[in-house]
C-alpha cells in the first residue's frame, strides 16, 4: 500500500511539473505573427470562409515542426488548408518551448 501511495504521488507531482511549463505573452504572440504571416489561403477558400474564425490548437515537437492537434472551425476548406499548411511549416526563427501547446485564432474576413 506505500508502494501505492508514493508511486501515485509522484505520479501526480511529475503530471503537475509537466503541465505547469509557462510561456511569456511576448514568445506566444511572436510565435503567433510568425505563423499569421506564413499563411496564404485560394482565393475560394477566403470565398467560402469569409465571417468564421477558427481556433487553432498545436505544438512544436522536438524537431522544430507544428503538429497541428485541433482546429476549430464549421468551415472544412478552411480546416484542410490550415492543416495542411502548418505540418509542413518550418519553425526556426522564434523561440519555442518544445512540446508546448499553443492556441491561436485565425480570422477570415473580406478585405
């Protein structure tokens, strides 16, 4: 039963240390321009998801590549070209914390 009950503590205190990796405001937001400005959607694509945001969650593995974990959107061609376009973006300029999720919105509206 000690045996139990350290385990699960140390257990809980490793997932509480793993999960308190803080990120400045600064390094999200740079991040974030970073990535805004690499995005190019279709002309159809601006079409079809002008007025909708979606709500982009991802990480920087270990290796310096976006995996994109969940977009939030009603629009599809948004979502696919989102998805699409960040696991093959480079990130190399901006410091990250590997592993990290970030969160970022996109908007779509007619300029």
């Amino acid at each position: 039963m000690k045996k139990f009950l350290i385990t699960a503590l140390l257990s809980v205190f490793c997932f509480s240390m793993q999960a308190a990796t803080i990120v400045s405001a600064k390094d999200h937001n740079d991040l974030v321009r970073t990535i805004l400005k690499q995005l190019r959607f279709s002309d159809e694509v601006k079409e079809e998801a002008n007025g909708t945001n979606a709500i982009v969650n991802f990480i920087i593995n270990d290796k310096g590549i976006i995996e994109v974990k969940e977009v939030i959107t009603d629009n599809k061609a948004a979502k696919e070209s989102i998805e699409r376009q960040m696991s093959s973006m480079p990130i190399n300029k901006t410091p990250v914390l590997p592993n990290t999720l970030y969160t970022m919105k996109v908007s779509f509206t007619q300029q």
